[in-house]
C-alpha cells in the first residue's frame, strides 16, 4: 500500500517546527514519502535554515517581491508542480491562498490549526479557546478549501485546557501534538488510505486501526 516514491511539497512562514516534525518522520521511513520541496514566503524564517539543513530543495517565494496574489502563487504553483509533489502541506504559512490555487490542489492540500475545528478557526486561536472556557482544546489536520479553516477534517488531537494555563502554555501543548498528528495524517495521505465522501474524511482500514486518525484518547478497542 505504501507509495516510498511518493512526493509532497511544504510552505511555511514561520519557525517550521511542524516542518521538522515531517522531515524527521520521513527520514525515520514512518511517512512512506519524502519532501520534494520546502516553500517559504518569508526569507528569514528558521523554517528555510531546518529544510536546508535537511538538505531538501527550498525556495524563497517573497510574496512581496510580486505584482499581486496571483503572480505570487503562480510562482509558488510552477515549483510545486517541477518538483512533481502529489501533496501539498501548509505548516504555518501565513498568506490567504486565492480559490484558483485552493481549487488547483484540490484533495491534494493540506493545512494543520491549532484547535479542534470547527471550534475557533481563524487567528488568536488559544486566546480564543481560554476565554470561552473549553476544557479541551487540540488540533487539526484538514483539507483545505476556499473557506478559511473548514474543509473536511483529515485527524485531530485533544489537548486539556489546564488551570493557571496562558497562550504560551497551552500553544506549546497543542503544537506538540501537532507534531504527531502532522506527520500521521500526511502518512494516511501517502499509504492512500483517506477517502473524501462529501464533507466527511473516511480512512481506509478504520476497523484493523480505529484511532488511526485521532491521538488522546485513543478508542477502546474493538470487541
Ligand atoms: C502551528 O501552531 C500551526 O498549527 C499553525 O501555525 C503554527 C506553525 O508553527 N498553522 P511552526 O511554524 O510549525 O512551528
């Protein structure tokens, strides 16, 4: 089942601690793939020092160096495509993607939010998750769709809202589970095991694997 030729691209903005997470479980054979390309809209990320580092092709696509969305994410779409990835992941890229790049790499892009959507989508996500009041909180990996936050959800991790917590505490407990689920759901990907039915993500072989797509808690087991 699983595709060792298999190719994704990466674009972040940021830290790329979900970036390091894929390029080790890639390395460790456990995503059955490897990272083809890592694109960054920001020249100074750390994120561009871990994939170069890596040793992994990565381009510096400075967004404002472009007339508009369009050219920038037309220059984005011609390196993911000569790299000839079959995924595309988001891992903390900051730029709104336009319907034409979304609906280009539909079914095949990924995005991973700290929160359990839909619950809190959008930006000050912990802010927004401790004023409410939730006990947990967690991540997602999602399938990205014009909307901003809502496609169907590949997998989720559950993180609790502990007392005395801040955004700093509780960012830290959802992000290390991002680093297991990150590289869980990009492996479900590449083993071709999610199958899209409408909104609803089902993943292939749930009855031999039933928390295949969710960490903390996993299931009882099946009688
Ligand atoms: C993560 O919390 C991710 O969920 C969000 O942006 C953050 C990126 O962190 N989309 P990093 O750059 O992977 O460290």
């Amino acid at each position: 089942m699983a595709d060792p030729s298999f190719r994704y691209g990466v674009l972040i903005s940021g830290g790329g601690s979900n970036l390091q997470a894929l390029i080790d479980r890639s390395a460790d054979g456990y995503i059955p793939g490897r990272i083809a390309v890592v694109i960054s809209n920001e020249p100074r990320a750390l994120g561009v020092q871990r994939a170069v580092s890596a040793g992994i092709a990565t381009r510096v696509i400075d967004h404002r160096e472009f007339p508009d969305r369009a050219a920038f994410e037309k220059a984005m779409a011609d390196t993911l495509d000569a790299a000839q990835v079959e995924l595309v992941c988001l891992a903390g890229f900051m730029r709104v993607l336009t319907p034409w790049f979304v609906r280009r790499y539909q079914g095949r892009l990924l995005n991973i939010h700290p929160a359990l959507l839909p619950a809190f989508p959008g930006l000050h996500v912990q802010e927004k998750a401790l004023t409410s009041g939730v006990r947990f909180s967690g991540a997602t990996v999602h399938f990205v769709t014009e909307e901003i936050d809502t496609g169907p959800i590949v997998a989720q991790a559950v993180v609790p809202i502990l007392p005395g917590d801040d955004v700093p505490t509780l960012a830290s407990r959802i992000l290390r589970q991002e680093h297991r689920l990150y590289p869980l759901a990009v492996r479900l990907f590449a083993q071709k095991r999610l199958l899209l039915h409408g909104r609803q993500v089902v993943v292939a072989d749930h009855a031999v694997d039933p928390d295949a797509a969710l960490i903390n808690p996993p299931l009882e087991p099946i009688a």
